[in-house]
C-alpha cells in the first residue's frame, strides 16, 4: 500500500537528517546522502516511498526558488557585461560536449536519435551544485561568481531550446513557429517583468515595508507568478524565476528576501535530490554501468579542461579558468529533465534514459567530492577552504 504524504515527508527527512549526520562526520558532500536516501528507500530500494511523481512536482519549486534567488543576487547592468563576454564559452563548450556524448553513445551502439540526445544532455552543468559549492561571499562579491552564473544562465537558455525541439520531434517534425514564439516571448516578458517591478512592486514595498510577512508573501507571489507566465507563454517555469529575481535586484530589500526564502529553497532541495535517487531503475544498471562510467569519466576529466581554456582566452588567470572548469565539471538537472521528457515521449528507450541518469548522479558526486577537497565552499574539509 501507497504511503501517505506524511509518513513519506516523515522518512525522508528523518532518514536524510541520519545520513545528512554521517556525511558531514565523514567531511562528504550533504546531496550525496540525499541521492543515496532515496536509492534506499525508494521504489527500487526498500519501496517504502513510492509516490515520485509528487515529490519530483514538490521537487521542481526547489530550482524555481534557487533561480529566484540567483536573480536577486545579480544586478542587471553586471549580468549583461558577464553574458556579453561568456557567450562564446557556452556555445563553443556546449557544441564540444555534444560531440563528446554523441560519439561515446553512438560507438555504444545507441541508434542516431538516441545519441543526439544523450548528447545534447551532456551540454549542461549543474546549476544547483555549481551555486551550492559556491561560497556566498563569492556570488555576492566576487567575480567567479558572476561569471558562473553568466555561463550557468546562457546553458539554461540553450536548454529550453533543445526542450522545445524535443516537443517539435514528438510530433514528428520540426516546429519553427514553437521557436518563433520564444524568440518574441522572452524579450516581452523581460520588458513586463521590469515595468511591473517598478510601478507596481517596488511602490507597495515602500509603503509597506515594515510588515516583514507581507514582503515574504509578496516575494513569493512573484515567483511563482512569474514562472507560470514564462510557462504559459512556452519558456520554462525556471527562466520565469530567474527573470524574477533580477527585476528585484535593484531594489534595496532584494537581499533581504534572499536571506528569507533561502530555508524554503532547501527545503525543496532535499526533496530533488532524494527524488534523483529514487527515479533510478537499479535493475537496469547492469546493461549500461560501462557506458555511464566512460562517459562519465570523459565529462569529469575533458570538461574542467575544455572550460579552464575557453575561459582562460577570455583573457582571465589561469587560477580562475580551473576554479570555474571544475565547478561546472558535472552534468545538470536540465539534463535528466531531457532524459525524462525524451523517455517520455518515446524518442530514446529505457537504456538511453537511465544511461543519461547514471551519468548525471555519477558526475555529481565524484564533482562534489573534487570541489570539496580542493576549493573553497561552504563544507569544505578544513577550515582554510571551508567559507560560507
């Protein structure tokens, strides 16, 4: 029998408060726990929480409020200077990834289609992870932090590019006018977000800024209803969010509201993770374990390299092309979200998808561990690169 809500919220944040426990005795990245959690007790595990299409739903607000808050931390003037200069880098590194997924999937044996998909997922790094390594300090003040959101933010765009030719291919061809209607979409909705801001938000804020719960309901009003906006008008519910939070950025109460909504923001984030471990099908594991090591490997290892040069002929040190190489050194989120899309609208099979999967939990945590150990990060090992 189906557990209810309760008991599964029950489990899984009891069970990932033990081995969040053991993870910081043992100086191990908190997601890893996480994504084992729900290995364990998920559907392919014990079965004691089975309901993952609510939890991955539940999930999904988690990266809406990490966006929002990435917005609010990026004044626009400094975003625009950063995607000006960082363009080259994610088309160039995303075209070099590709290649690299494509060729690994096809000499496997997955047929054209599937390859090109495996591919496309390799293109994007971890924006939950690369933010989440990162120390505050950094992304407020630094420029690495600047620069990987700019990277980050353009490698979302290219996704829901490829999201939208997914949902082209399922009916059998290409729709340009689905890409048409992006490209008209998202600059109007930026011109919305930032009037609404300025004649309608900031003006309520002002006048009511002493009632600390009425800017918290009105934070998250705009949130969500920014993401719901992006979505109807066939953007993505993240891109809403992150447009959100930059139209609040010039306003002097935005890092208030960040503080405020960052508890919330894990919250949801415990559950994604959780739910990545337990979406995976631990029977199918066999038939693809060598490919997702190969390819995993070939990410952790080419990835770090190929940013550590691009980035380096932007004219930045050394130093900081291998920080930010290995910080993005992972596959994304957006990548499991086009394995499942794909999966689900029969374009790749069960193999293809899980493979996709393995790869993204495996680059996941092998990053994690090199960032820990070797760069500064709000649970770095010692107390030198340990800084929140």
């Amino acid at each position: 029998m189906e557990a209810s809500l309760t008991s599964s919220f029950f489990m899984i944040f009891s069970g990932a408060a033990v081995l969040a426990s053991i993870a910081l005795y043992t100086r191990q990245p908190l997601l890893i726990a996480y994504i084992a959690l729900g290995a364990i007790i998920g559907p392919y595990g014990t079965g004691w929480v089975t309901d993952l299409k609510l939890l991955a739903e539940i999930a999904e607000f988690g990266i809406i409020f990490l966006l929002f808050l990435l917005g609010l931390d990026m004044q626009p003037k400094s975003l625009y200077s950063t995607l000006k200069k960082a363009t080259v880098v994610a088309l160039l590194s995303s075209l070099a990834f590709a290649a690299i997924g494509f060729g690994l999937a096809y000499s496997f044996g997955f047929t054209p289609t599937e390859s090109l998909i495996i591919g496309a997922a390799m293109m994007f790094s971890s924006t939950i992870i690369g933010i989440k390594l990162l120390p505050t300090t950094a992304l407020h003040h630094r420029y690495t932090g600047e620069l990987m959101v700019g990277l980050l933010l353009l490698q979302d765009i290219i996704a829901i590019f490829v999201l939208l030719i997914l949902f082209s291919m399922s009916q059998g061809e290409f729709s340009a006018a689905n890409l048409l209607r992006t490209l008209v979409a998202l600059p109007a909705l930026i011109a919305i977000a930032f009037a609404v801001v300025r004649f309608v938000l900031l003006p309520m804020l002002t006048k009511f800024d002493r009632f600390h719960e009425y800017i918290f309901l009105l934070a998250i009003g705009w949130c969500l209803g920014m993401s719901e906006a992006a979505h109807s008008l066939g953007l993505s519910a993240e891109i809403g969010a992150f447009l959100a939070g930059i139209s609040l950025a010039t306003s002097p109460i935005s890092q208030y509201i960040a503080i405020n909504l960052k508890p919330l923001r894990d919250f949801f984030l415990i559950l994604f993770f959780f739910s990545l471990g337990a979406r995976f099908d631990l029977s199918v594991l066999a038939d693809i374990l060598v490919s997702a090591i190969l390819l995993a490997a070939l990410i952790l290892i080419l990835k770090p390299i190929i940013f550590r040069y691009l980035i380096h002929s932007m004219s930045e040190t050394k130093k900081l092309a291998w920080d930010l190489g290995f910080r993005m050194g992972q596959i994304s989120e957006f990548s499991l979200l086009i394995a499942y899309v794909a999966a689900e609208m029969l374009l790749i099979g069960r193999e293809a998808s899980h493979l996709i999967q393995a790869t993204a939990i495996i680059s996941f945590v092998v990053s994690s561990y090199i960032v820990v150990f070797n760069y500064p990060s709000p649970i770095g090992i010692s107390d030198k690169l340990r800084r929140d």
